[in-house]
C-alpha cells in the first residue's frame, strides 16, 4: 500500500475539539494520532455491526465448508 499525506482543513468547533484531544490535557500526541484512531475506531464499529448477525445465528444457519471452497468461492468474486 502507498503512504502519503491527506491535508485536511478544519475551523471553529471541530478545530477546539480537535485540539482538546492533544497534548499535556488529551490523549493524543498529534493530530495524525488522533485521526488515525478515529478511523481506525469507525471501522472496527462498521465490521461489529457487520458480523453481528452471523454471532447471532442459530448454528444449523451455519454451512461447512473446506478451505479449498472459500479459495474458490473467493476467485470467483
């Protein structure tokens, strides 16, 4: 996967929030550590809530399969 850079400009309330998450009084050293944890928060409560129905099936829901059908299911994706 490439690096870069995104530059993203906030101000007013969103930009004070921002900076109450920094330094000596917050948790965040930088504002690039604090975005990346909210990213990285957001998907992990998308893929929760994705997986949330299949941990609350019944497990006759459920179908076995080898490892050699999901590599082909995958392919034919």
């Amino acid at each position: 996967m490439a690096s870069g850079s995104i530059h993203v400009k906030v101000s007013g309330q969103l930009q004070d929030h921002i900076q109450r998450q920094l330094g000596d009084d917050g948790l965040y050293e930088n504002t690039s550590e604090y975005i990346r944890e909210l990213i990285s928060r957001e998907a992990w409560d998308m893929l929760q809530r994705q997986l949330a129905p299949a941990m609350r099936a019944e497990d006759s829901q459920f179908v076995a399969a080898s490892a050699e059908d999901v590599i082909r299911r995958n392919k034919r994706r």
